[in-house]
C-alpha cells in the first residue's frame, strides 16, 4: 500500500467518525451552525388550565393552537394570537373581554 493510499483511509475514518458523533445541524447563509432539536428534546409547552390570557406565553398559545388546530399564518404577536384564539373558538378570551375594540360574542 502507498503512502498516499494510506493518508486517504485515515482522512475518511477520521472524517466518518466525526460525522457520526457530531449532531445533526444545518448552516444559514450566512455560514452560520445552527444545531436541528431532537425528538423530545424541546417537548412543546404545557398548556395551562383555563382561558387563554396575557399572562399565557406565546409558547404556550402556540401548544394551544397545534393542540386546537388554530391556523398562526401571519400572526406577529401575543395579541394577534389570542385574536386568533377567540375567533377559532367563538368566544371571548380574557384579552378580548378586556379590550373594548375587539367584538364580545
């Protein structure tokens, strides 16, 4: 075996070794790493009991939304979701009970 047959097997053990231990990433466009979650890893958040309000955290109204089936296209804030919530299930939240400007069913 020459040399360079020899440099060759080492460079794709050590290349195929470190593939297998790293985690599964992607690179922006800017050339930026970013790690991909694992299954389990980042379990969506509990929903609370009760009425959706101010005090619930967007990722808490998202749980809600994938748990209820709440389309979120669009939505830029706590108030657009909560928005969505409320017209979703045709009733009020606490948000809306709250702002005179949104309708009261």
């Amino acid at each position: 075996m020459s040399a360079e047959n020899e440099v060759t097997e080492v460079v794709v053990q050590v290349a195929s070794q470190s593939v297998a231990d790293e985690a599964p990433h992607y690179f922006d466009r800017n050339g930026h790493r970013h790690e991909i979650a694992q299954p389990g890893e980042n379990e969506p958040a509990g929903i609370p009991e009760g009425t959706p309000s101010r005090e619930w955290t967007n990722a808490q109204l998202d749980s809600l939304a994938v748990r209820d089936g709440v389309d979120f296209t669009g939505v830029k804030n706590k108030s657009d979701r909560l928005k969505r919530i409320e017209a979703h299930r045709g009733g009020a939240t606490d948000e809306a009970a709250a702002d005179p400007a949104l309708p009261a069913d």
